[in-house]
C-alpha cells in the first residue's frame, strides 16, 4: 500500500466522521436513559478513571471540536489497531507457507 492510500484510507474515515457528527444526537443512549428513568445512574461508580469521560474530551469547551477531536481519535485507534492486525496476519501467513516448504 503506497503512502497516498494510507494518507487517504485515514482521511476519509475522519471526514466522514466530522460530516456524521454534524447530524449527530445531544441525548443519551438508551441503556444511560433507562438507567437514569430508574434512578440508578447517579449511584454508578467508575471502576478505573477514564481517558474519555461520556465519549468526550471534557476540557475543550466547544461541542463541535470536542465531538470532532472524539470521533477523530477513535478512527485513528481503529485505524493503527488494523494496521497492527494486519501486520500480525501477514508475519504468521510468511512463517506458516515457510514451514509448507
């Protein structure tokens, strides 16, 4: 894969990510509504602090770039994690036809 198709198969995802997040819904999911219909989503405790509290960046202040810079981690996440995969598969398929030989 060239360096273009791998600039392009990480732009992409981004833009359509920030184009999404555009028509993108402000209300909470339906397990985080029925949990608070119930009254037991105040009483939940976190188990280990998280990185993204709520899916977001909490210290930037505009909806926009907090959502963009969210949306903008996860599909780079993503993205190296399927590198990484791939990288993996291709080293176990060379040592595997190696023994076939």
């Amino acid at each position: 894969m060239g360096k273009r198709a791998l600039f392009l198969s990480l732009l992409v995802p981004i833009v359509i990510a920030a184009l999404a997040l555009l028509f993108a819904s402000q209300a909470p999911d339906g397990l985080e509504k029925v949990a608070g219909e119930l009254r037991f989503l105040a009483r939940s405790k976190e188990l280990i602090g998280a990185v993204m509290p709520d899916h977001f960046f909490s210290r930037i202040s505009s909806p926009f770039w907090r959502g963009f810079l969210t949306s903008t981690t996860g599909v780079v996440v993503v993205f190296l994690v399927t590198i990484v995969v791939v990288w993996l598969m291709r080293g176990v398929g060379r040592l595997i036809s190696s023994d076939k030989r």
